[in-house]
C-alpha cells in the first residue's frame, strides 16, 4: 500500500480498504499529479536534497479554476503599504478573520489536518496543528525584501503561491543563498507555482526588487512548529 494512504488511515483512524474523506478535499483542491505515489515519493526525496537549505517549487499545484477563483477574491481586498529598511510592499491583513468565502475556503484548506499531514508527508516536519498564517502581499514597482531568514514566532515552513507571471527582467525573483552569502537558486513568479522551504538559520533568502509596470502577487505565510 502507497505509505500516504498508510499515513493517513493511521491518522484519520479508519481501518485498510476503507474509503478516507479527507483525500477527497486534497483532490478538490490539488492538481491529480501531486497525488501521485511515484510523484510525491520523488518530491519527498527531493525536498530534503535541495540546496542551499530544503525547499521545493511546484508548478500548476493547484487546479486552476480554484486559483483564479482566488486571485479574483484577492483583487477585492484591502492592501496596505508596508516600509523598512529591509521591505517594501502592500499587503492585507492575516485571513484568520476574512469574510471572503473564497478566500477562507482556501484558508481552512491550508489549515486543514489533511493538508498539514500532506506537507509534513513531503518535508518530514510536523506543525501544530489547525495553525496558519495567510496573507496576500503585493509587490509592484521598486517593491523589494532584502536578505532575511525568516526565523520568529516558532516558524517552520515557508510558503508562497504565485498569482501572477514575472519575467526575469522584471525582477521580484525568489533568491536563496548558501550560509557563506552566495546566491545559489533563483525562483522566477509564474501563476499557481507553490513554493515552500523549511525555516531555519540556513534559510538566507531575498525578493529581488521589482522593476517597471507589474505585479508580483501572492499568497502565502507560515506553519509553525508542533
């Protein structure tokens, strides 16, 4: 038996050859492929050989009427202006209390046990459970997130899903660097591209700041540990 149908018998408490109604939100929501035992096994692997620190990106994640369902959602929302020294961006406010039915949807998704399980099926965490931080952040123009390696309030997985498309010259690329500084992966925005790395004192990483009439829109945050 594939070891995630395993996972989440023993998770979920049903006995083997039972039907489990939780892969039945995990396939309303991902695209089949990720489902996949061959698929997810190779992420897994993957995940943990990734350098400079363990990370993944995954395009076409999610099924794509539910993406722009989102993005569309997204659009209606208040974003406000966020400067330092180290940032400039727009964002909203965390999801936790948002009214949106499409975008709490997607929200409870993410903060849902079997997503959570899934994940941690991929990266080998564990997160506490029935916890996320969600907001949508908005780049534009000269926007930029200076090195950084995310570590605050018990975080242990970054992630991110892209809701637009950026070329290289448009900046707002996802940069992550070794521990001597050195920029060793870039990952350029494209639509429903989920990306996530595992925090720690190794996840050194940058937005690039973004250059001319685009946007660089996502939604993301974090899992925190267990």
């Amino acid at each position: 038996m594939f070891p995630f149908i395993k996972l989440m018998l023993r998770t979920f408490g049903y006995a083997e050859g039972q039907d489990i109604p939780e892969m039945h939100l995990l396939n309303f929501w991902l695209a089949p492929q990720y489902l996949e035992q061959i698929t997810m096994q190779r992420l897994r692997e993957e995940f943990q050989k990734q350098k400079p620190f363990p990370h993944l990106s995954l395009q076409h994640f999610f099924h794509e009427a539910r993406l722009e369902e989102l993005k569309k959602a997204i659009d209606e929302e208040k974003f406000t202006q966020k400067t330092s020294d180290l940032f400039s961006f727009k964002q909203t406010k965390d999801f936790f209390n948002c009214k949106n039915k499409v975008i709490k949807a997607f929200y409870d998704f993410l903060r849902s046990k079997a997503f959570m399980v899934y994940m941690e099926y991929l990266t080998g965490l564990k997160f506490k459970r029935n916890q996320v931080d969600l907001a949508a952040t908005l780049y534009e123009d000269t926007d930029f997130l200076l090195p950084h390696d995310d570590r605050l309030e018990k975080r242990k997985l970054a992630f991110m899903t892209y809701l637009s498309n950026l070329r290289k010259r448009d900046g707002g690329t996802l940069v992550l660097y070794n521990e001597k500084g050195k920029a060793v992966k870039k990952v350029l925005p494209l639509a429903n591209t989920f990306c996530f790395f595992a925090v720690s004192k190794h996840s050194l990483h940058e937005i690039e700041e973004v250059v001319g009439k685009v946007q660089r829109l996502t939604v993301g945050g974090w899992y925190h540990a267990h």
